[in-house]
C-alpha cells in the first residue's frame, strides 16, 4: 500500500525529506516484475469500429452531460466543440484527413483502461487505480497531490489536469461508472446512431471484434483489433480502415509500458531507500549520542561546582 500524505508528513518530520521521497516512491504500488498484466474477473470495456463512425460527435455531447460537465465553448462561444481531451472533455472525436489521397477516418479517444495501467503504475498515493473486477481505471480526488506524473507515463496522453480551482482534478473516462452501478450503459454508447461505439465485457467486444475481421476481409487494417495485446492489453478496443498510428493509437508492442519501463524505476528507487534510511537511522543515533553527552557534561558541572565564567 503507498504511504498516505499524513504518514508522508510524519516521516518528514521524524526522519527528513531524503529518506521520506526513498520511501513514498520505493514502496507505491507498480507493476510486479515476475507477472504479466491479469485481466480482471469482470473486465468491460468499448469497441470502436472507425470504419461505421460518421464522426457526428453525439458520443461527445452525451458524455458531457452524463458525467455533469459544463460544455467546453473555449475556442467557440456558440458551440461545444473542444479540440482535444481536456479539463472538461473525457471523450473526443478526431479526424484523420491524410493529404496522399487516401482514406479519412474518424477516431474516438478516450481512456483506453490499460490491463497495466501506466498512470496507475506510476502514481506515488494510488490516486489512479484499475478496479480489479470490472479493470476501470479509476481517479481518488482525496489521493491526488497533484503531480501530474499520470498525464506523463500514459502513453497515449490520456489523463488531463485541471489548471483552475482550489482543488484542482484529473479529468478522464471512467465509463460512467455511476450509470454502470445503475444498470446503464456509458452516455457515449447510449447516443450512437450508427453503432460505431458498443459497451461489454471485454470477451464479448473482442470476439466481436475478430467476427467483423473475418466476415469483411480487406476492410481492416492488418484484420487487428488493437488493444487484444498492444501496451500489454486494453479495455478500449478498436478497428480501423488505416494505420493506427494514423489515429494516435502507437505500435507499443506487446510489453506494457510498466513492464518495459518503470520497473527499472521502481528497481532504483528500492536500493536508493535503503541508504537513505540508514542515513536518517544515523542521524538519530547521532542526535541522541550528541544528547547524551551534554547531559553528561552538565551532571559533571553540578558534581564539580565548574560554572561558567561570565
């Protein structure tokens, strides 16, 4: 478990700093060396079939309105039309307008629920955490000190902090957990008029997904689904008529950026704590020798009549 901002504090105070940063980032929760991503008992998640999306953006006034966010009019007073995932987007749809000729696609980005969640991984508090049933990734307001290290690790530039407010936030898909818990379906996948966006277990979406591969063959690209196995595996699947990459979906690989990454970090950050608890331990030690000694040295004056001349 990741120490708490008040055992931070309390180490602070008791140890120092040094050995309290060795402590806070050696011991949070990152991906284990020895396993590979697991994927939850109930995991659900999106299929997206770019090829059907007519890029109509329904999906993304439906989430506003869902999960209670004012529209984002910042760059049109007239109209809800944010140009990225932001403070107050969580679901956005882009276009691929490629100038060779060939074919334009639409692309839903949203949070894509990592199987090994990079921001998740690399959160000192576990302000970020993956429910191990349903594989939501989750945001912890009372966790969060604001670091913004999520909206580094995650490498498909997910996670958005909120640069206004006394309490500032982390703003991404949590696939409206709160209409899940009341048997709905996630705001964007209610609202689709041509089914391009589906909610499900995600056994279901990737069969699903491979059924539509094998029945329409040359229709998309290289007959993936991404998201089976890149980045370790993902809760939010796609199809595409174009290169991924196109779509700001990387080739990852198969190793989660966890795997690949920060266990090497986690790997310093152990051996770094050590010698800085050893150095505060010293450190105590000193203090109560040095302590010792002036005790020693008064009882000595009183035994002697030795006063200090002024």
């Amino acid at each position: 478990m990741a120490i708490t901002r008040r055992e931070l504090i309390t180490t602070i105070a008791m140890t120092g700093g040094t050995a309290a940063v060795a402590v806070t980032v050696g011991t949070g929760t990152l991906h284990a060396e020895t396993e590979g991503p697991r994927i939850p008992s109930a995991a659900v998640g999106l299929l997206y079939d770019a090829t059907v999306c007519i890029g109509c953006k329904a999906c993304v006034a439906a989430c506003a309105e869902a999960n209670g966010e004012t529209p984002d009019t910042r760059g049109d007073s007239l109209h809800q039309a944010p140009t990225d995932l932001n403070d107050l987007t969580r679901n956005i749809i882009k276009l691929y307008k490629p100038t060779d000729g060939t074919p334009a696609s639409f692309v839903k980005r949203q949070c894509m629920h990592c199987l090994d969640p990079a921001c998740a991984a690399g959160c000192p508090f576990q302000a970020l955490h993956k429910d191990l049933e349903s594989g939501i990734v989750y945001w912890t307001a009372d966790k969060c000190i604001g670091c913004r290290y999520c909206t580094i690790t995650c490498p498909y530039h997910v996670p958005r902090f909120q640069w206004v407010g006394y309490n500032p936030r982390v703003t991404k898909c949590e696939l409206c957990s709160h209409r899940l818990a009341q048997g709905l379906k996630p705001g964007c996948t209610s609202v689709c008029p041509t089914g391009a966006v589906i909610f499900g277990p995600r056994t279901v979406l990737l069969t699903e997904g491979k059924r539509r591969i094998k029945e329409t063959p040359g229709r998309y690209y290289k007959d993936k689904v991404y998201g089976e196995t890149d980045n370790g595996g993902t809760q939010s699947l796609y199809l595409s008529r174009v290169p991924f990459d196109d779509l700001g979906l990387p080739e990852l690989g198969e190793e989660s950026v966890p795997e690949k990454t920060l266990r090497w970090q986690r790997r310093f950050y152990q051996y770094f704590a050590l010698p800085a608890l050893l150095y505060a331990g010293l450190v105590q030690v000193i203090r109560k020798s040095v302590k010792g000694h002036v005790e020693e040295a008064h009882e000595h004056e009183k035994e002697t009549g030795l006063r200090a001349q002024l």
